[in-house]
C-alpha cells in the first residue's frame, strides 16, 4: 500500500504546489483542493482511514476528510455529467 506521504507528495508534485500546502493550515484555494484530492485518492483508491489521513494532512479532523472526499466526488459526478 502507498502510504499518505506519498500520496500527498505526488498530488503536490502533480499539481505544481510546495509540498508543505499538504500540511499547511492555509485555505488558499489550489493548496486546499491538492488537500481535497490526495485526501480521496488515499481514501478511495487506497482504504486509508479518515483519521490516519488527516493526522497525516496537518492533523485535521476525520470530518474534514470526510468532507473532502465527498467534495470530490460530487466534483467527478458533475464532470461526468
């Protein structure tokens, strides 16, 4: 399994970010969406927990991955439609 790390990283790396965005406690808009991704992808691809994510995201709480998660795909479904 690919840890958050990782997937935090490549997100920021992908997105054009400083790394640091993944933990920083900012809400500018690009860092947060980076947020918002890597927080799905290690959910849904790879099983995270809610909690282990946002410890690893700059400690933030399991709802606010949650919210994350469903953001995104709700974001997906739109595209799709």
């Amino acid at each position: 399994m690919i840890s958050i790390r990782k997937i935090a990283d490549t997100t920021a790396d992908v997105m054009q970010i400083p790394r640091i965005a993944m933990t920083a406690d900012s809400r500018y808009l690009p860092w947060a969406y980076g947020r918002q991704i890597a927080s799905y992808i290690a959910q849904r691809r790879y099983g995270h927990s809610s909690t282990r994510i946002g410890f690893v995201l700059g400690n933030r709480e399991h709802s606010t991955i949650r919210h994350s998660v469903r953001k995104i795909e709700l974001l997906i479904r739109e595209k799709a439609a």
